[in-house]
C-alpha cells in the first residue's frame, strides 16, 4: 500500500480549518434557512497530471502533492441541504459499482452509507438527489450493487435529477469519454420514471424517448431550473457541455456547488484546467464569470473533490488571483 499523499494548506489561507481525513461529516454550514452537512463517499487517489492538465508538476505539487504512483489525495464530497421540509444530495459519490481493478487505482472506501448515517440521515428520508453531472465520482451511489447483481435506488422516496444533455452525451460512448459513464448510476432511474431530465432552455415540459444500450427509454423532461425553494441549477459548460451549478440561496446568504468548474481550492487559479475538462478554454471563461458574482457577494461556494477543504469563501490576493479567504 503506498503512502497516502495529504494536501498542503494553501499558503494565502494559513488559518483556514484543518480536518481529521478519517472524519464522515467533512463540514457544516448554515444557509438562511438551510441547514447544510458536507458528507463523504470517502477519499480516493486520482493521477495529479491528469488533475491539472497542461500545470507543471513543479507547480502543482506544492499545493498537492503526489504519492510514489504520481496520485493525489481527493474527496467525493455530498452536500446535504435540510430545511424541515426537504432533504436534497448533490451528489452521491463513487458507490459500490467499481469494478476491482478500478477500485485499485483509486483506493475509493464507499464511505457515504456511513457518512450519512453519522449526519443522522436514513436512506428513505432522502427527498431529492441532484447530479451536477454523471461521471461515475459523482453519482455512484445513486443506486446500489446488491447480491446476485441486484441494482437497486439507494434513495427509494427521492426524486432524482439530471441533465438531459449529459444522458444524451453519456448514451453516446464516445472513445474520448465513455469510461466515465457506468450505466447503472442513471438509466435504472430514469426506466423507472424516479429520474427526471432538466432542460432549462426548453420551452416547455415534454417526454423523451432516448436511446440506450439497453433499448429505448421514456423520460420526462422539466424546462424549470428551480429543484426546491432556494435551490436552482444553472448550466456552467466545459467539464462537460451540460455540467450544472447548484445556487442554494436564502435571505442574504447564497452558497454553490461548482461541481467540477473547481474540482478542488487547488484549482481556483482560472487556468489550471483538468485533462479531464472536454472544453478548457470553456472552463476559464465560466471561471472568470463565476468570479465576477461569487467574490463580491461572498458566496460560500462548495468543490466536490477537496477532501480537506470542501467549502470556502474566496477573495483575490495582492496579485489578483483568487484564493481562501481565511475563516472567520
């Protein structure tokens, strides 16, 4: 077993929280009237050059740095939002569908059943369950892997949402893309009528008809960007070309999941882009734009894969590169 590579702290944000990497509940939050839990599928082990791209290592490592196999430490982090009212996932990590030879590379735990035990949260109180996207770190334990093969909603009272893009692009197969797609995160839930599609450009409410390894699969379409009250989604391409924000606003406070614009606090700098983002150029420019509400406004915004520093609030350093802020 290698060494697990730990993050280093941002050098701009020296006071800024530090956390137990074993810890099941990864951050609370109050947001008006939500109260926000950031749980955990647990940490797992990516390649750093594939998380920064065209980023010299040289560079990248003094922010993160790599195990002997060049791997760093990530988070697959679920932001709970209760209200009384509604309990919503974003997202719902890796799962138990990896096959063994992926499990390890990535060294993923399957930690989310705990984690949001720990929060105090049954399966079947679940309301909601939202999907910035389906690369399978994102939305693994949508369902369940049970004996004999069995896929089963992990979350049998929710109501799940997607794009309806990202079902199409997944359903596709391309070469570029097609490992990051499993299946049975989303097409059992959508032949079942418990996933519906967003389509906020749409003009109006409809069924699909989509085309699936599978066989055709009916699923109906929703034009609204509004999941909840408070809680909307808004498309922020270039990871993939229907990558969603979610905007959980209340009163004054307002706070977003990025979802993989900023995988990480490590990726704040517009141009560190992924060699998995499919439109980087794309990235910077939703980046820049994020920036341009999220700083003055002090939105707390969300990353799903920092696993030590899963929210902040961001401010620009003397040079004006965007970095955490420190904790108040």
């Amino acid at each position: 077993m290698s060494t697990t590579p730990r993050r280093v702290d941002n050098p701009d944000a020296s006071s800024w929280h530090r956390l137990d990497p074993n810890d099941l509940i990864r951050g609370q939050h109050r947001v008006g009237d939500f109260d926000l839990t950031l749980c955990t599928d647990g940490p797992f082990l990516l390649d750093g050059g594939a998380m920064f791209g065209v980023v010299p290592k040289t560079l990248w490592s003094k922010r993160t740095p790599a195990d002997e196999q060049n791997r760093i430490l990530l988070g697959a982090n679920t932001a709970v939002l209760r209200d009384g009212k509604s309990l919503l996932l974003i997202e719902t990590g890796l799962g138990n569908k990896q096959p063994e030879t992926m499990r390890a590379i990535l060294d993923n735990r399957e930690r989310l059943p705990a984690s949001l035990a720990a929060a105090g949260i049954r399966p079947q109180e679940v309301t909601h369950v939202l999907n910035t996207h389906l690369h399978f770190d994102h939305c693994g334990w949508n369902t369940t892997l049970g004996p004999g093969g069995r896929i089963t909603p992990t979350f049998p009272n929710a109501r799940y949402f997607a794009h309806l893009g990202e079902v199409q692009h997944a359903h596709r197969q391309l070469d570029r893309d097609r490992v990051s797609y499993l299946s049975a995160n989303y097409d059992p839930l959508i032949a079942s009528g418990q996933m519906i599609l967003l389509d906020p450009l749409g003009s109006s409410a409809r069924d699909v008809v989509l085309e699936s390894s599978s066989g055709p699969l009916r699923a109906l379409v929703q034009t609204s960007n509004e999941i909840l009250p408070g809680i909307s989604v808004e498309l922020l391409p270039g990871h993939t070309a229907h990558m969603l924000g979610v905007h959980i606003q209340s009163g004054n406070a307002h706070a977003c999941f990025v979802g993989d614009l900023i995988p990480t606090s490590a990726h704040l700098d517009p141009t560190w882009c992924m060699s998995y983002d499919l439109d980087p150029l794309r990235v910077i420019e939703e980046r820049k734009r994020l920036y341009r509400r999220a700083i003055p406004e002090g939105w707390l915004l969300i990353f799903p894969h920092d696993h030590d520093t899963p929210a902040a609030r961001i401010t620009l350093n003397e040079k004006g590169k965007p970095i955490v802020a420190a904790a108040s």
